[in-house]
C-alpha cells in the first residue's frame, strides 16, 4: 500500500525542519531515542507519526505542530492522486536542493512579516517572466535593482 500523502507531506516537512537547523538524523533519533531506520520511515512517509510523538519532534525542532501541516495536500484529493503525488515530490526535490534548502534558511532568519510577504512577492514576479528576460536588465545595471521593501541590499 502506498504511503498516504498527508504522512508523506509531514514527514517531508520534519526533513526540511531538521536539515534547516543541520541536525543529522542521528542527532534526532537519539533525541527521540529511536533508531535511525524509524527516523527515516517517517521522513518519508512510510511510517505514520503518532500525535504525542509529533509533538515531541516539534519540540526538539523548535516549531509548532501546525508547522508540519503547512501546505499540506489538498486533503479531498484521492489517495495517491497525481496532484498530491506531484505536491510531495516538489517538497522532496526543493528541500533535498542545497538551493533550496539555503533559501528555506535565509528566509526563516528574516523577522519582518512584511518584508517576508515582499520577497514571496518578488519570487512570484521573477517566477512569471520568461527566462530570457531575467537577466537581460540586471547585466546592464552596476547596481541591485531598486525593488520596493528591498532597498537595502547586503
């Protein structure tokens, strides 16, 4: 039987979570005082995570319990649906990215709720112009470009 989707998307996010603070998943199953196989069945979503020890994985990685259903699949999907098989496998390849899994990093450091929502923003407008296009301004410009919330640039 395959994995159901919702474990698959929390087990992904305990991934993201415990590769965001650099814990091996050594370091977490000794927290949790598992072995490493059991660790590694629910960051993929074979095994279930019970409630009390969701819990406990939310206090070690230092988040909320919601965190792990953040962006959960669409829930009246059908089980193993290719929406909700498409959903995991972007979260698995964005995390597993060392791109990705930077950006997750830098962005969870920025406090600023609105500069948060002006960088989404920004990504989003990025994300819808043609590739050859993106760059074309940028090459031209000695400096960052002036993005509104983003003015100041390290």
């Amino acid at each position: 039987m395959a994995p159901n989707p919702t474990d698959q998307h929390v087990g992904s996010r305990v991934r993201m979570r415990r590769k965001m603070l650099a814990m091996s998943q050594q370091k977490l199953s000794a927290a949790l005082g598992l072995n490493l196989h059991q660790v590694q069945k629910y960051e993929s979503g074979a095994n279930r995570i019970m409630a009390s020890r969701l819990q406990q994985i939310s206090h070690i990685l230092q988040v909320p319990v919601t965190f792990f259903f953040e962006g959960a699949p669409n829930a009246s999907a059908p089980h193993g649906s290719n929406e909700s098989k498409l959903w995991i496998a972007q979260i698995d390849d964005f995390v597993s990215d060392p791109d990705g899994l930077r950006l997750i990093e830098a962005f969870m450091r920025i406090d600023d709720a609105d500069l948060r929502r002006r960088i989404v923003m920004l990504v989003q407008e990025i994300a819808r112009t043609p590739p050859e296009h993106r760059l074309r301004g940028l090459k031209r410009q000695k400096k960052a470009p002036d993005v509104p919330g983003l003015s100041r640039w390290p």
